[in-house]
C-alpha cells in the first residue's frame, strides 16, 4: 500500500483503488493534504497491469468459445483482479519525477 511521503501515513485500500480512475499524477494525501506524485515505476507498472490483464481475459474468452455473457464475466473478473493488484504497485513521492507534469 502507498505511504505519504510528507506525514507517512499509509493509505488503505479503498483510497489506493480510487488512484486507479485518475489520470492526474498528482494526488492529494487523504490524511495531511499535500500533493504527491506517482512514481515513475509505479506508472510503468500499473500501465503493464492494464496492457497485460484485459488482453488476457479477452484472448481466454475467444479461445474456449464462450459465449458473450461468459465473455463479459470474465473481462470483469479481470479488471478486479487488476483493481485488488493495484493499490499493491503503487509508490508515492512528494515532487514530481522528471517525464512527468
């Protein structure tokens, strides 16, 4: 789970998982409100988490034949595998990393 880099307080994970539906970098700390930014590694790895887990559920689906509603349970199982994952990968920092705004 990300710890705050100012107060280093640890985020639980529902405050981690709503990280994963923002596209800014910069968040804001749910305990001492300063702006901190996801790490470059952490960006690496959530964006192969997602590359990685709904290309795998979709090709399951096309190679056992199921059917669309099966098709759909599956690529939902998959985003929340994805979504317990997520709060685990990712890294604060308190300034943002250069490649980053």
């Amino acid at each position: 789970m990300p710890t705050c880099q100012n107060c280093h307080e640890q985020w639980n994970w529902k405050q981690s998982v709503k990280v994963m539906f923002t596209l800014d970098v910069r968040l804001t700390c749910p305990f001492c409100g300063q702006k901190q930014h996801l790490t470059t590694n952490s960006r690496k790895r959530s964006q192969i988490l997602n590359v990685v887990v709904i290309p795998v559920a979709l090709f399951l689906a096309l190679m056992l034949d199921v059917p669309p509603v099966g098709s759909f349970a599956i690529l939902i199982g998959g985003f929340l595998s994805a979504a317990s994952i997520y709060p685990f990968l990712i890294e604060l920092s308190s300034h943002a990393e250069p490649g980053w705004k």
